[in-house]
C-alpha cells in the first residue's frame, strides 16, 4: 500500500521504528522498497551488494536468537561507555531508546521481514603503474542504499531500523541463511507494519556539526 | 525554494547531477540540507560526522584541481578495467556518464558550493571482558546520512553527485580546508542548481540482486 508523502517532510520525520503489529508483509513491498534502494548512487555504478529477504519463521527466529545474544551482550557494555545525560528530558529518552532496542532483541523473532544486506569482503582499489588508488571504501556504494531502502519503507506504509549489533555473531548469521563467506553482512533491517508515530527524532542540529569554507570556522 | 515532490517518485528518480547552471546557492538552503541528513540513523545516535561547507571561490578553485588530478589519474585506470558493454546502448550510456564525469571534474571549482563530509578515524569499537565486539562499521552511520542530504538537495530545487576520487589526493584535500588529520573525508558533495533532468538511473534491477531466506533461492 502506497502512501504519499512529502519528500522534505519523510527526511525529516522517518525515525527509527522498533515495535510492529502483526500485519504480514507483502513480497512485492520489500521488492519494491529494494527497487528504490539501488537508485541510490554507487561508485562507477557496481552496486557492489546482494539482498537476502528472509520471511520463513524458522530462519527469523534463529536469526533473533542470534541478535539477542548479541545485544546482551552489546547493550550493558554500550550502556557502561555512555556519559550521564545532561538533562532529565535527554535521560529519558535514552532509557526510552534503551527499552525500544531490549524490546526489538526479544521481539525480533516476531517480526515478518527481515532484510539483510551483503557486500562482498574482496578489496575494489584500482591500481595503475604508480599504485594502488584509494577511491573510498566500498560501504560508500552500500549504505546510500539501505537509507534509500529506509525511506522506501516509509512510502509503502511499512517501518524499519538498521541493525549492526548482529556482527558480534556475523559467522552464524551467515550460516543460518547459506551466506558465502566472501560476503560481509552490513545490515539486518527488520521490516514490519509500525507501532508508533512517526516524528522528529532527537539529533544535535547540523549547525553545531558544520564549518564555513575551513575547519572549525563559523558562519559569517 | 523548496520542492514539492513525493518521497517514492524522489526515490526512483534522484539520480547523480553532474553539471550546474551559474545559479547562487543560498547558504540556508544548504543548511536544511545538512538538517535532513543529521536525521538519518547512526548507532547509538552518536552522529560520528561533521561537515565542511566550501563557499570561497579561491578554495573551490583548489579542490578542484586537486580533483581534476585525482579524476585524470582514476578515470583510465577505471576505464580499463571495465568490460565491454554488451549493447550499443550501454556503451551510449557509459559514454554519457564518462563525458558527464569528465565535465564535472574540468568545472568543479564553478560549482556554487563543495560539502565536504568528515568522519573521525579513531575506533569506535567497544569493549567488554571478553574482548572487542564488532559492531559495524562506523560508515554505516555516516554514508546514510549523505544520502539524505543528496536527497533533500532534491526538495531545495538543487542537484548534487557524491564523489569519493579525491580521496587519492585526500590530504592535500585536508590541507586546503584545515581538517586536521584524525578525520577522513568521506564525500565531497558539489552542489549547485541541476542542469539536465531528472530521471530513473540506470541499474541492475533489485530482483536479479535478491535471494529469498537463503543465499541463492529463488522467491516463490
């Protein structure tokens, strides 16, 4: 189901959605979300990535297993480094972010789609008479991708989160789906009619993170 | 000038801009531009990015000739390396997309505005008693946030491509802008008002990319 939306309104307004109904999941929405992830640009156009769609319950609940050891891992370790929040209202949303995340590790399972994105691990440098060239890392042809696979979601009424906890346990997640292991997985994006509003997520604002022409300069 | 558009039609036809009228490029409109990518996710919501907006017309004028020589050492080096196109209108196309690239590289420094996108090299791996956890890569919450801004570029009415060549001269690149050196440029945005339409690149389609549950299965 299609659902229009402003472009300049979805950027600003497509969050991180952890908790989804029971609604199943058509194919042919994730393929058409996958169809708008490989508009997104790639170096010399390779589209250097491949999709697994995994709808089987089985496959999604040892997949879930996997992800859930790995956030207990992941989440008292991150939570040890993160620094007291300055505000009551900052506190607040990081235990609220917290629970979010604790739920989608127990819940994974439940949830109808999971999406994982491969790259493959071979080096891409290009080399002449002088050398190796460093011409970025191939992850710039890759995530492009999986934000324009974010945003689809939005226009197909669906919501998603980009997971990496699950590289703690990348081998068995391999393994679980037949994956080669000439291939990284760099995401796992579970997909699901969403439970919660869409809406401005909390972020330092761009002014606070950009300089003017050199380093370090402000606006004039 | 913001443009009404909606997000899956944005989606399937924002495609890399490589040639700019001489229109000026407000700074505000670049500012909602970084606005809508700081909302793109990153783990842990740390934003592990900066940005560097290049006005000046003096600096533009040095990137690009750092660029134009990283763009003339890269372009036959990639051009050897890529197989012949298997129709006469996909040697048409990469025609197209070579003499585009060419252009953009011998005309960058008119281009109204560079943004540059930084990420710090330091490791953000985590740590607990069993060891170092790989939890991805910190690209994974840096490039997503690019495409956002490649998108909202497309709600000011503006065109941008994101360009990783530069990287071969890099440090000159940060000596230019004063980036210190624990930073890595990861894009180099050029921004400017499109010449030329937009419209569906050309890709391999998302169904010949996709496996279903597991690697190499066919949907059903």
């Amino acid at each position: 189901m299609a659902v229009e939306i402003d472009l300049a309104e979805a950027l600003r307004t497509t969050r991180a959605m952890r908790r989804f109904t029971d609604e199943p999941v058509d194919d042919d929405q994730i393929l058409r979300c996958l169809d708008a992830a490989v508009q997104a640009p790639s170096g010399g156009n390779i589209q250097p990535y491949q999709f697994v769609v995994v709808t089987e319950p089985d496959l999604r609940a040892r997949l879930a297993e996997l992800y859930l050891r790995a956030w207990e891992r992941y989440a008292p370790a991150v939570t040890a480094l993160t620094p007291t929040p300055k505000s009551e209202e900052a506190a607040d949303r990081q235990r609220r972010n917290m629970a979010a995340s604790d739920e989608l590790a127990r819940n994974l399972g439940a949830v109808p789609v999971h999406v994982l994105v491969l790259m493959p691990k071979i080096s891409m440098t290009i080399t002449d008479d002088e050398g190796d060239m460093d011409v970025g890392p191939t992850y710039a042809s890759v995530y492009p991708a999986v934000q324009n696979f974010i945003l689809a979601c939005r226009a197909e009424g669906l919501g998603t989160v980009l997971t990496t906890v699950y590289k703690i346990h990348e081998a068995e997640v391999r393994e679980v789906c037949g994956i080669p292991d000439r291939y990284e997985v760099v995401a796992l994006l579970p997909v699901g009619h969403p439970r919660g509003r869409w809406g401005v997520a909390a972020r330092r604002p761009a002014s606070a993170l950009t300089s003017w022409n050199r380093f370090g300069e402000k606006r004039r």
